[in-house]
C-alpha cells in the first residue's frame, strides 16, 4: 500500500509532467488520477472578443499581412525542423523505458555518463531515471557516438521519450 508521502510524490511528478492520467492498482488497491484541463476555458474568451468592423478598409490589408506572417513562420518552422532532423546525423534513438526523472550523472557531484561525442557500447550506462524512489542505470542497448542529448538534468521523462541520439558506427 502506498504511504501519503509516496502519493504526494506521484501527484507532484504527474502535475509536472505531460501525463494526463495516471492509475497503479497493487494488492488490491486501486489508485488513479486525472488532470482537470483548464487551458480549453481560458482559451475561449479570447477566441470571443472579435474587432469590430469599424476599420473596414484597414482589415483587409492587416489579415492579409498577418497570413504573410504565418507563412513565413511556418516554413521558418518547417525548416528548422527539417534541418534538425537533417542537421543531426543520427540513425538510432536511446528512449525511456519509464517515467520517471532523469539524471545524467549519478550523483550531482559527479561528472556525467556521457556527453555529445562519447562512444557508447549496448552495455554502457548512459542515465538514471529515478521512479519511485527507485533510480533506474539506463543502458544504451546501441553501439555508436552521442550526437545529441534531448533531455536536461532533473527533467521528468516519459515512457518512449527520446533521451540519445546516436550515429552508428
């Protein structure tokens, strides 16, 4: 059974995560929770508060800058996701295999597992993900370089959550 610390724990870890629902079930006890989504309501009022047709001729220029605007954000965006999928030469993706924190040394005086462009082995120990008090030695399970580290010290993960990219060699 779980003690109130451990589910004050797990409420604070879910509350910062992107997890939108969460239920363990153990010895038959049955434990689950669920974030109440305020974003929708306060998006809505100011979807309702329109600009009055007032400056009828002024609209028509300022929408169709707005659109030139969005455009170019978005093949701005475009290519920069592209050339971070591009720029980074990688071929394999070290995931989570649980939710949990995720620290890259293991202990805060202590230099990390890896860094971009150290070579790992599918043994080598790259991370700890911390779950229930519990840390996790993250393994690898790829031979190659680190050309990427996607996530940052103290950062809660989630389960398949990218944490490595690696170039095989």
């Amino acid at each position: 059974m779980l003690k109130v610390q451990e589910i004050h724990e797990i409420i604070k870890l879910i509350d910062e995560s992107n997890i939108d629902e969460f239920c363990y079930e153990a010895g038959g006890t049955k434990f689950s929770m669920k974030k109440n989504k305020g974003e929708v309501v306060a998006a809505q009022p100011a979807q309702v508060q329109q600009p009055a047709p007032v400056q009828q001729p002024a609209a028509p220029q300022q929408q169709a800058q707005t659109e030139g605007n969005e455009q170019a954000k978005t093949t701005t965006e475009s290519k920069e996701t592209s050339a971070q999928q591009g720029g980074s030469d990688y071929d394999q993706e070290i995931t989570s295999p649980m939710v949990g924190t995720f620290y890259n040394s293991p202990s805060p005086d202590q230099d990390a597992y890896v860094k971009v462009g150290d070579q790992v082995k599918e043994d080598s120990v790259v991370c700890i993900v911390e779950a229930m008090k519990l840390f996790n030695e993250i393994e690898a399970e790829v031979s190659g370089e680190i050309v990427e580290i996607l996530v940052k010290d103290g950062e809660l993960v989630e389960y398949g959550q990218p944490l490595f990219r690696v170039k095989s060699k």
